[in-house]
C-alpha cells in the first residue's frame, strides 16, 4: 500500500493493512536505508492495482 520514513524508522503498509517497523538503526548506513525505502516504494507502485 505505502511506504515512509518518520523519526528513525520506515514503516511499510501491508495489503492487510497491517504495518511492518523497521527501525533505521539496523542499517549500515544512511545510503542503505535509503536504497531499501526507495526499493520498497518502487515495489509498491508496480504492484498495486488501484
């Protein structure tokens, strides 16, 4: 469904509406944050169907 960053964590809608919480921190690095939030969000919009 969606995909966002606030506060040092990403959240990730499911189709179930459930969200899943990743906390920042088990990242290396601020670079592989961003390429898994921009990953996810790409998924996303290939895959849903308005």
């Amino acid at each position: 469904k969606k995909t966002y960053r606030e506060k040092g964590f990403l959240f990730i809608q499911t189709k179930e509406n459930r969200c899943i919480i990743i906390p920042e921190r088990v990242f290396k690095n601020g670079e592989e944050t961003e390429k898994l939030y921009n990953f996810v969000k790409e998924q996303i919009a290939k895959n849903t169907i308005e």
